[in-house]
C-alpha cells in the first residue's frame, strides 16, 4: 500500500525541511502500524527562494521525495493538481508544507478510509486563533455566501489537507478545468467524506503568502466557479430599474399633462444617471467575469508547466 503526501510549496525554504522531518517521522510509524509505503511529492511553484534547491537536496537523500518545479509561479490550484497527477499512490494526501496541516493526523485519516465507509477523510479549523480578526469575519462571510449561491457545499473551515481513496482522486483529476477551485471541486465530485476537526495550527516558520486581496480573488474564483447565481442577480437587479425607470416616466408624464410641470432639476438627473450607469456596468463585470472564464477555457491552456522534475536530476 502506498500513500502519496501532495505538497504545494512557493516560498517555503524555511519549513520545507522541518516539514519532511516530521511527515518522516509519521511515515515510520504508519510503516510499522499500517504496513504503509509513502512518497512524497513537493510541488514548487516558481519559488524565489531555496525551495527548488531543498527539495533535490531532500530526493538526494531519499528516494520517497519526488518533486515537481514549474518554469514559473501558476498558483497553489496548479500546483495541488500537479501533485494528484503525479501520484501514485492507492491514497493521496494534499498538504501545506507549513505545519497548520499536522501529520499527526494521518494515522486517524487512514484508519477511517479502511473502514470502507468513507473515499475521504477531510479536515476543518474549529478555530481562527492568529489570524487578523477582520480576515477571519470575511472567511465566514464568503462561506455563508458560496453556500446560499451555490448548490455546492463548501464547509466553512474547511482545509485542503484531506486524505482520499484511488477513486476520488481520478475523479479529481478528471475535472481538468483551467480555473479551479479545489474546496469546490472536492464537494462537486461527491464521495463520502468524513471530517475531522482540530483548532488552527499556527505557521512553523515563515510567513503566510495569502493577503487580503488575493484571498478576496480566490473567493471571487469560488463563487463564480460554483454558482450562476450572480448572473440571475445582475438580469434581476436591471429588470427592476427598467421598472423603476418606468414608473419613473409615467409618474413624469402625468405631472406635465395635469400640472403643466417642466421636468427640471438637473443634479438630481445627473445622479439618477450615475447609478444606473453603475448598475449597467455591476452587471456587465458580472457577465464578464463569466465569459472571461469560457474564453480561458476556450484556449485549452495547460493548468501548469513543468520546469524540472526529479526524472531530471536522475538522469544527469
């Protein structure tokens, strides 16, 4: 029985080391307990630090540690799918190389999968402790709104550390869509997934990569990719201001006819102007945003381009 450890890594050359370490350490001990083989697979994404150099320094060493380099930084999405598609393991674990995704989990995650019960066994943060209070209300936020807009579950709290069967993850790999969403493509192919929870782990070492407006993009990616709720939205909201507008003109046209009333007030035409102008144009992004994605999907691009492998360094 094989296990494969998934690790998208950009930036990671202060945990990467500590990471293998302590995955090495529950490797051993599921070898022992479980009669489990494992690999592991870092997956760099365009790095600007040492990472690359860890990671052939790590296979050196030990022939359990394969490694993905791509020729530039394409995103954790790319570099998740990268990691699935290389694996070759009857059970594949996605993970972040930071320690918030503990190790010590595995050993549970695996014994619920050979119950037979489950194809995957899933995590989620019960808590927030160490994030920005404000970064944490906006989690929550985007949560309860991919959930009422789409007919997806996305569990709030949940993390990309999950262990899957051969299964589930082909049938991951079959969605091979440009723009992905990994919480969402988890959900959409089914399975049945128990979950486990844990308290939120800080970071080992190094700082996040995530800031406010890469995660609000991400969330964008998210619903978008989940749900056309926001195109039913953008045709409602300008059908009720073509509604608006004429009730608007009646309301006009009968002053003039009763009251002789010249239309005047030109600020307030001005504004009237603005907002409907703004409306048009809400609704026009929303609709772009949709053909944007279809016009990326179109060019048939691939999800990431490998730079280097661990093939490579073997072979010189």
């Amino acid at each position: 029985m094989l296990i494969s450890l998934v690790v998208p890594c950009y930036n990671e050359e202060e945990s990467l080391p500590i990471f293998y370490k302590e995955a090495s350490k529950i490797a051993q001990q599921m070898g022992i307990s479980h009669g489990a083989d494992f690999e592991f697979i870092f997956v760099d994404d365009g790095s600007k630090d040492r990472t690359l150099q860890i990671a052939r320094e790590l296979h050196r060493k030990d022939a359990r540690v394969r490694y993905i380099s791509f020729s530039r930084n394409f995103g954790k999405e790319a570099g998740i799918y990268a990691g699935l598609k290389a694996a070759k393991g009857d059970y594949v674990a996605t993970m972040d190389a930071d320690l918030q995704d503990p190790p010590s989990l595995l050993p549970e995650m695996l014994e619920l999968l050979f119950s037979g019960e489950y194809d995957c066994a899933a995590t989620r943060r019960t808590t927030r402790e160490g994030e920005p209070p404000v970064r944490s209300w906006f989690a929550k936020k985007f949560y309860q709104i991919i959930n009422k807009l789409s007919d997806t579950e996305i569990v709030d709290g949940a993390r990309d550390f999950r262990l899957m069967s051969r299964k589930m993850t082909d049938a991951v790999l079959s969605m091979a869509e440009y723009n992905r969403f990994s919480k969402g493509i988890f959900s959409w192919v089914g399975f049945k997934t128990k979950w486990i929870d844990y308290k939120n782990v800080e970071r080992v070492a190094g700082t996040t990569k995530w800031n406010f407006w890469g995660l609000l993009k991400y969330s964008i990616e998210g619903i978008v990719g989940f749900s056309t709720a926001p195109l039913l939205m953008a045709a409602g909201l300008g059908l009720a201001f073509c509604v608006l507008a004429f009730v608007g003109i009646m309301i006009v046209v009968v002053r003039a006819l009763m009251f002789g009333d010249p239309t005047s007030g030109w600020p307030s035409l001005v504004c009237i102007i603005l907002l409907c102008s703004g409306v048009q144009l809400l609704c026009t992004g929303i609709a772009g945003e949709y053909l944007a994605k279809t016009y990326l999907e179109t060019k048939h691009r691939p999800i990431y381009i490998a730079a280097e492998t661990e093939e490579d360094l073997d072979a010189e």
